[in-house]
C-alpha cells in the first residue's frame, strides 16, 4: 500500500495538482462563455465537466501522465477548502453588496450574456437593487462563475469563496516544484514556498468573497510560470507555456488590474527573449514569433472568450471594456476611500509603508502615523484584520521588511557582478518598481501585489545564497516575513464564534413562518436566506423603519409577516 502511494505521489505531482485546480478555473470560464453564447446556465454539473477537462489537458501537456492519487488529492483539496469556507460567514462590505450577489445570480440561472442582471430574478417581480448591481454586470467573473458552480453543488453560497485558499495550495505545491526541479534542498523549498502561499493579502482574505488576494497569488504564480517557461533548460516548454495560457487568462478575468499587471510581466519577458533572440542570431529565431503568436492568442482568448461576459459586454453596453472605471459613464471609486489629501502618489505611497496600520478616510480627519520600523502595537492588530486596510496593508512590520529586502536587493547588485539569476530577477523588479511608482493607488496594499514581489524577490536571493551566513540570514528574514503575514490568523477563532452565532441565528428564523427582510446595501445576504429554508419576502419599504428586529450579519432588518 506505501509502495502505491509512493509511486502514485512524485515530484511532478507538486506540477499535476496546481496544474489540474487552476486549469479547472481555466476550463470553467472558458466553457461557460460557450454555455451563455447558446443561451444556457451555470448548474452543479459545470464543475465537475471542468474538472474533468482540466485532467485531461494536464494529460495532454505534460511529459508524465497524471496518477490516480494526484486526481484524488486534487479532489481531496477542492472538497476540504470549499467545507473550511462554508464553516466561515463573509461579514465583509464587498463580499455581501455585489461578489455573493454576482454568484447567487449566475446560480440562479443568470446569462450575463444574454442579459445585464436583475435582483428579481430571485426575489421576484418588482424587487430591484439599489445600486450594486452595476458592479456585479461590468466587473470580470472568474471567481464568480466558479464559485456559483460549488454554490450549486453545496447548497451554501460560503463555500464558494475557497477560491484564495485554493491559489494558495497551488502556490506551495508549485513553487515547490520549481526550487527542488533547480536543485534546492528541501528546506529552502518549504520555507520559499511557504513565502509565496502564505502572503498578507490573501491571508486577510482567505474567508472572505473579497478578490485581491486571489489575484496576488495568481499574479506570482504567473510570475513564476514565466521564469519556468525562460528556463527551457530545465523544465519543460509545452508544460511551462500551458500554465502561463491558463494562470494568465485566470489573471486577467479577477480584475482589470489583472490582466494589466499579468499582461506587463509577459510582456517584459517576451522582450528579454526577443533581445536573447537578436543578440545571437541578429533577427527573431522561430521560437520568438512562436512566442508572439502564443502571447497574442493568450491576448486573444483572455479578454474576448474568457472575458466575454465582461470586457466585450462592457464594450458594447457601455463604450468601454474596463467600465465603469473608464469611459463617459466612469465613476471614482478611489478618491472618496483614500485617506491621503496629497496628490503626489509616491510620497502617499511611502507614507502608508511605514506607517502604523490603519484603515480610514480621509473624510475622517485622521492621518497616517509614521512609525520606527518592525515597532507595532495592539491596535494595529486589531485593525490587520479588515479585509481592506488602507494604511500599511502589508502587516504590522512590513515597511521593516521591505527596507531589508532593498538592503539586501542593493548588496547583491554591488557584490554578485555575474550571477545567473541576476537577469530574470532584474526583469521582474524592474516591472514591480516601473509599477509601484506608476500606479496612483499603490499606496492601499489590496491593489499592489507587485510590492510583495519585491520582498519575494530578495529573499529568493539570500535564501539560495551558498554562504552558511547568508543562508542564516535568509532563514531569519523569511522568518519575520511569516510573522508579519501571519499576525491576522490570530483572529480567527473570533471569527469562527461570530460565524457560529449568526449559523444559530438563522437557524431560529428557520422556525418563523414568515418573515420580511431589508438590507439593500448588502442583498448578498438574501442568499444565506435561501440557503437554511427561511420563508421571507423582501420589503425594501423597511430600509427607514425603526420597528424592526436587526440580525447582526450585516444589520439586516426583519419583521414577523
């Protein structure tokens, strides 16, 4: 029995397994354009369909055959998260106005193609929303459509927010494949691999619908899929390149930001090989206008299939494939929500580095309070766990971290004058450093993973270092790097009692013959209704009453029928 689970578990299953959950994400999004275009819906089968595709693709691309234990892990890691995500309420404000709306939708047989969404489509003729439903017809619709699929299948709208977790688990097991494949001890795998799965932002929002640090995973794993497809020497061309398609057009269909910030890093490593290219043989080999074919089918495939249903809807509809941030009807959501009065962007950048956490506007009056660096206090604790916070987002001692990482980022130049990483680490932080200072918003850590990057970067330098002292060192930064990302997990066991509450709560109102519910800022909840049985009616009429009993999950208002 060892002997078959020895041989049925290899080092190219640390490949298989991210290789098959991501390409089922892939195969998801891909297949439901295909579905709308014809006119039908999301139901339980879809991911199971996706699943299924997704093996045989891995099949199709890779040197080895999957084993019967990758496929069954794989299920195994679908099955735990999506239980551990419906053990956990979404009480955040994204989660409940627009993303469990979006999914509730499209598992209640909304066709974003066919048409723009409609809260009566579940609650009945005459029931709008008050506004956030602009946000669930523009934006892109990867976590949504399969989230909507688990929603399907379980019954419970919480469990499709696994999606975090999910990209997290494929961030270890593939980053560990890229350091033992380059030869590194085991311990340098684990500890590196550790890094890049257990990042801040998705650790912030890991139980959340929120979508951020989804998209910083997927962004470093498409990071990472490049380097492999770079190094043809060790890994394989046709495995590396299926995974850059599949990240790739996962990365530009969570956000706009995605697909600019992923489209950026395959950009800038097309160009190294088109240099490499001219630079040995004067003129672009066949490899490079290979390389230009897959790079515009990616294009291609990832925002007019992939994203059909929102940058070519967004087109049409509204004049502008990334509405409502752009375009005649464009609306700031920015400049209310920061916390800055300062126009100079790089200087609010730096101030929110190294500065005390905190979330605020700046309607609030308050201001950022600098701090000496790896200093914190409880408050700054307390306020890690927003989902969203829009000073020092990164963690409690993170501007530390980052003076250390440029530290060491500046000896490493200055000392190793021909090391062979130096090539693709440059490209990629001269992509993260182009983009922190050329993106406005860089100062709110949620929509700046390229930041992390650079702190990534650096300790991949001292930990593969082979100096003993530097390894020492490597060992202690990478140390305080989990530290830091980690501080947020000590809420979760008030999390977990808060959600168990608000699960006893619900399942009173069960027992109500009939209820009339209100809460028109957050009608994600409506759903969590459906989900224990509730009999209730939505009375937007109730939004100024003062005669209703109000449920703690979002302050839902409620009255006896």
């Amino acid at each position: 029995m060892m002997n078959k689970i020895r041989n049925g578990f290899t080092e190219d299953s640390c490949l298989h397994i991210p290789q098959i959950i991501m390409f089922t994400f892939t195969i998801e999004l891909l297949i439901s354009t295909i579905l709308f275009t014809v006119g039908l819906t999301i139901t339980w089968h879809f991911f199971i369909m996706s699943f299924i595709f997704s093996v045989l693709v891995v099949n199709l691309c890779d040197k080895k055959e999957t084993t019967w234990l990758e496929i069954l892990i794989s299920v195994a890691i679908f099955i735990f998260f999506s239980w551990i995500a419906g053990e956990f309420f979404d009480c955040s404000w994204d989660g409940n106005a627009y993303h469990k709306l979006a999914v509730g939708l499209l598992k209640n047989h909304w066709n974003p193609l066919k048409s723009t969404p409609s809260l009566s489509i579940t609650e009945g003729a005459g029931v709008e929303s008050f506004g956030n439903i602009r946000w669930v017809e523009a934006y892109c619709k990867v976590t949504w459509i399969f989230a909507s699929s688990i929603y399907s299948m379980t019954g419970n709208i919480e469990t499709g927010k696994s999606y975090t977790m999910l990209a997290m688990i494929c961030a270890f097991f593939l980053s560990f494949y890229y350091m033992k494949k380059k030869k590194y001890r085991t311990w340098q795998c684990i500890l590196f691999s550790s890094i890049l799965m257990i990042n801040p932002i998705a650790v912030q929002q890991m139980f959340t619908f929120y979508v951020d640090g989804f998209l910083h995973t997927i962004l470093f794993l498409t990071v990472l899929a490049l380097v492999m497809l770079s190094d043809r020497e060790t890994f394989s061309v046709v495995e590396s390149a299926s995974l850059v398609a599949g990240i790739m057009i996962i990365c530009g269909n969570i956000k706009f930001t995605g697909l600019l910030f992923g489209g950026l890093y395959c950009i800038a490593f097309y160009l190294l090989d088109c240099f490499k290219s001219i630079r040995k043989q004067n003129r672009l080999s066949k490899e490079v206008i290979f390389e230009s074919v897959f790079y515009f089918a990616i294009l291609l495939g990832t925002v007019f299939w992939a994203g059909a249903t929102s940058y070519v809807t967004n087109y049409f509809r509204h004049g502008s494939i990334t509405y409502p941030l752009t375009g005649k009807e464009k609306i700031d959501i920015l400049t209310d929500n920061s916390p800055f009065y300062e126009q100079n962007h790089v200087k609010n950048m730096l101030i929110s580095l190294f500065s005390k956490v905190d979330s605020f506007q700046r309607s609030s009056g308050k201001k950022a309070v600098i701090k000496i660096p790896f200093t914190f206090d409880g408050s700054e604790v307390s306020c890690i766990k927003a989902t969203d916070s829009r000073i020092s987002g990164f963690g409690v001692i993170f501007g530390g971290l980052f003076i250390v990482a440029i530290i060491i980022l500046v000896i490493w130049y200055m000392i190793k004058q021909h090391d062979n990483r130096k090539i693709i680490a440059t490209l990629v932080l001269l992509v993260s450093v182009g983009l922190m200072f050329g993106i406005k918003e860089s100062w709110w850590a949620r929509f700046s993973p390229y930041i992390y990057l650079i702190v990534v970067v650096a300790l991949f330098v001292v930990l593969t270092s082979e100096s003993l002292l530097v390894k020492y060192v490597a060992v202690l930064f990478a140390l305080l790097v989990l530290f830091n990302n980690c501080v947020p997990l000590v809420h979760f066991p008030q999390m977990y009692k808060e959600s168990a509450q608000i699960d006893a709560y619900y399942c009173k109102l069960k027992s109500r013959d009939e209820i009339e519910i209100c809460n028109p800022d957050f009608e994600g909840v409506y759903y969590n209704f459906k989900d224990y049985g509730i009999k209730y009616h939505v009375n937007n009429a109730l939004v100024n009453s003062n005669d209703c009993n109000l449920f703690r999950h979002r302050n839902t208002k409620w009255i006896e029928r």
